[in-house]
C-alpha cells in the first residue's frame, strides 16, 4: 500500500493534534510540525512511538524543505488571548507561514488545505454567513492581526493557484471545542467548563447576547479530510461549522445544567470589535462534500465537560 506522505503545520495544537490521529488511523505517513507556541507535546504524545508518525520543531514563518503529497496548514494561534500576546507575529505567521506552504506545494506538486476562520466575515452585517460574503472587518482594531492575516492569507492561496497551478483547499472554520482545548487558553468553551468544574464565577463578556455556532471536533476533522480529498478543481472557500446558533448566556446556562455547577455567573466588560452574531450557511460543504455535522451541542458538551473532569483530578 503506498502511503501518502501528508504535513500537518500547528499539528501539536488542539485541532491540528485530532487531524494527526486521524490520517494516522487512515493509514497515512503523517509529518507534524509544529514550534509548540501554543500546542504541547501532550497532544500527540500517545503518537510519538508510531514509525509513521513524525514530530518536526519548526516554526512555519521559514521554509520547510520536506517531501510530501498533501499540506494540511494549521500553524497560527487561534484564541484571541494568544492571538494578541504577540499580534505582529501571529500576522506574520498567517502570511509568512502560507507563503511558505505554498511554496512547498509549488516545489512538491503537493495539494494544500488552509485552515481559514470564520473571522474573515468580522462583524458580519449578513446572517447567516455565506461564502460569498466579503465580510465586515475592521483593519486596525485588536482582532485585525488575525482577520487579517487570515484574509491574506486566503489571498496567496488563490493568487497562487490562479499563478503556479497549486491545488489549493480553502476551509472556513467556524468555532470549534472539544477535548484537548487548551484550558488557559481564554476561548469561550474551555473557559465556562474550567469555571463550572472548578465552581468559579463564569465570565460572560458583554450582556451575553452575542452568538456563535458550535462545531464538536470530530464533525470538523471529518469535514477536514473530505475537503482535503474534493474532486480536483473544488477549491473553496468552504464553511465548516454547525449551524445551530447560541447566545454566550445559553451556552453558559447549558454548561452550568451539564455540570451541576454551583457557579455563578458575572458580567466582564465586552472586548472591542468582538462580533455580535455568527453563524455558517453550509449548503456548498453538504453539495460539495456531503457533510454536516452530527454531534450537538448538547452531547459534545458532555463529552468535553468529561475530558477536563478526568484533566483537572
Ligand atoms: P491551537 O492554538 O490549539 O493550534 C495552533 C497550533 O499552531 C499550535 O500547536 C501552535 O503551537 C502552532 N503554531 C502557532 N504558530 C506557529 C508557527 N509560527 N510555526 C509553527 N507552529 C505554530 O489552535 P486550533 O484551535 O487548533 O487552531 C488550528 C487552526 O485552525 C488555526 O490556524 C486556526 O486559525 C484555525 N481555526 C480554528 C478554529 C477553532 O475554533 N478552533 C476556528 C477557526 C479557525
Ligand atoms: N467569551 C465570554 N467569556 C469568556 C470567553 C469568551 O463571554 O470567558 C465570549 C467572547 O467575548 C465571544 C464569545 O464568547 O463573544 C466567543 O469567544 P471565543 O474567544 O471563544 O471565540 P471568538 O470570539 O473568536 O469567536
């Protein structure tokens, strides 16, 4: 069996470590690079023995000299808290470490997914969002480094493609939670589960009433690969998310329900430019790749509340 030789850029990271268990299981020869910014070696420790599976320290703002079949890039912080430590990095690393992926493919004739967000849409003025939408993105505020740097990245990928040929794969992510998120990383599901285990005040920014649209891990990964392995000349960009939408106050209710948590909740001041609704239309992923989500939100809670009960004994 001829194994296909697939990177994995930021595979250390929370979604990028799933991604690595799953080409594993599906037979690949899985490279995961990753300079552990805010991954961690525990993600993939349980992989390190596999002859198949590859750990590389690197960082993807310089070229990586390797042969493979298939670029999956992951690499760039994704919470706001991490994105913003270091923003003109996280910026360079988006469009440094696309240029360089690109670059890969270009020499290797290897296709390339990106990892793109949602946050290209900003505070979208249109709801839900479909990929036809520019978007509403403010250019100078504390989330730009990452919309930003993302929606250049989009860029590359396509002025590449249209230039060199590159197959490229664009995949819009929309929220996405479950085992392995980090625990101090400050996004909203890690967050509210740490507090209610922990019977802490959950922290809701503003009144609560902004929304988002919650997608369980394993639906993400599987939408993943079916994008990466789309008919040839499929490039997106493709929406992945599920699309029922919550309020923070109702994903906070849920989780205090879930847990049986005694935790109050208490109003922290809204960070700026923090959008007020999001919510994918997915239609071009169930025509294009006959996906949708299968996991609730309901059940994909339980199943995280259960990885950081176990994490925080
Ligand atoms: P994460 O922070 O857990 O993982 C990112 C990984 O990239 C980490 O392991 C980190 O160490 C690594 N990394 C960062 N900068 C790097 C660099 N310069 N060189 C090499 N490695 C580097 O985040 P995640 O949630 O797993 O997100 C993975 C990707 O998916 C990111 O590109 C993110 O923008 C995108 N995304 C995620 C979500 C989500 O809800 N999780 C939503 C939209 C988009
Ligand atoms: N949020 C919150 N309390 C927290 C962390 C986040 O109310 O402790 C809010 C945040 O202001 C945003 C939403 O939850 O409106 C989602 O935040 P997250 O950082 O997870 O993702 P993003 O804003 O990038 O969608």
């Amino acid at each position: 069996m001829k194994r296909n030789r697939v990177l994995v850029t930021g595979g250390a990271g929370f979604l990028g470590s799933h991604l690595c268990d799953r080409l594993i299981k599906d037979g690949n020869d899985v490279i995961c690079l990753d300079n552990l910014f805010t991954g961690s070696k525990d993600n993939i420790r349980h992989l390190l023995g596999n002859p198949y599976f590859e750990f590389i320290r690197h960082d993807i703002t310089q070229p990586v000299y390797i042969e493979c079949d298939q670029i999956y890039n992951l690499a760039c912080p994704a919470s706001p808290k991490w994105y913003q430590k270091d923003p003109i990095y996280t910026f360079q690393t988006s469009v440094y470490g696309a240029m360089n992926c690109l670059g890969l493919a270009k020499r290797t004739g290897a296709r390339v997914l990106q990892a793109s967000t949602s946050e290209i849409y900003g505070d979208p003025d249109i709801h839900p969002q479909p990929e036809s939408y520019w978007g509403n993105v403010n250019t100078i505020g504390i989330r730009s480094c990452y919309d930003e740097g993302k929606r250049a990245a989009e860029t590359l990928f396509f002025d590449y493609h249209r230039k060199h040929d590159i197959e490229i794969k664009v995949m819009r992510i929309f929220n996405t939670y479950g085992p392995r998120m980090d625990t101090g990383d400050g996004r909203v599901v890690s967050n509210f589960i740490v507090q209610a285990l922990k019977g802490d005040d959950i922290t809701i920014y503003g009144n609560g009433e902004q929304t988002r649209s919650f997608c369980y891990v394993d639906d993400l990964i599987e939408g993943m690969v079916r994008l990466m392995n789309s008919r040839a000349g499929f490039t997106g960009p493709v929406n992945i998310g599920n699309p029922g939408e919550f309020s923070i106050r109702e994903l906070a209710d849920l989780i205090i329900e879930l847990t049986g948590s005694k935790s109050g909740i208490i109003n922290n001041p809204l960070p700026s430019d923090d959008p007020k609704q999001r919510k994918p239309l997915i239609d071009l992923a169930r025509k294009e790749l006959n996906w949708e989500p299968s996991v609730q939100l309901r059940e994909g809670l339980v199943r995280t509340i259960a990885y950081f009960s176990e994490l925080m004994v």
